[in-house]
C-alpha cells in the first residue's frame, strides 16, 4: 500500500496498541487530526471482550470505548457490507469478523489501520509495525 487517505478505519489491534502505547504509528493516526478516524461496530465488541478477558475494571472499559465513540464514526453492519464481506473472505482466506471490518474500511473508502498481519497484502490496509 502506498498512499493512505484522507479516511482511515482503526480496528481493534490499532485501538489497542494506541492505549497500551505499544506502537507510536496508531498514534499518529489518531492524534494528528488529519483523518476522519472510522470504526466497525466489531471492533467495539472485540476490544471490549479482549479488556474483559484481561480483567480490566470496568470504568477503564467504558473510558476506552467512549474515547473511540467520541474520536471515530462507528460503522454499523449492513446487508451491503455482509454481502460483499462474504466475496473477500473467500478471495483472500479471511475470518468473518476480519472481512467484515476489511470490507467496511473498502465501501467507506478508508484505509484499514490494523496491527495483524491477516491483512498483510490488501489493498487499502496498512500494517502497523
């Protein structure tokens, strides 16, 4: 990938590395101000879920997700979006929730900021490293 947009989907592997401070790149993305910063509905339910599994308290959890509501439009699921997800899951060997929050980055013309390597190679991702 060579030019990230204007719009940028952050999934849940950016959001996190953002608030555990393990990569200086989601940062950047999330605080320069020079993105529209978008978020797929999944992406909520996986950090909530990874936080809950790490026994975090539960006002850091809602600290968290209403820092993401307020910074980022969230995505909402929709036939178009399940429709095509299900065409690039097949295309490029991806699990149902990573093509989903893949395809609402494409339908919404955004770059995918994420940390896994699953979408190492795709058009309109960028890897954090």
């Amino acid at each position: 990938m060579s030019r990230i947009g204007e719009r940028v989907l952050i999934d849940s592997s950016a959001w996190l590395s953002y608030f555990l401070a393990e990569n200086d790149l989601s940062k950047k993305f999330i605080e320069d101000g020079n993105h529209l910063l978008m978020t797929s509905v999944l992406s909520i339910f996986e950090i909530k879920r990874k936080m809950l599994v790490k026994n975090a308290k539960e006002s850091k959890i809602k600290e968290f997700l209403n820092f993401i509501k307020a910074r980022s439009v969230l995505i909402e699921l929709n036939d178009n979006i399940c429709n095509n997800a299900a065409d690039l899951s097949l295309k490029h060997n991806l699990h149902t929730v990573d093509s989903l929050i893949y395809c609402s980055a494409v339908l919404n013309n955004a770059t995918l900021i994420s940390g896994d390597k699953h979408f190492e190679g795709l058009e309109s991702a960028f890897i954090l490293k």
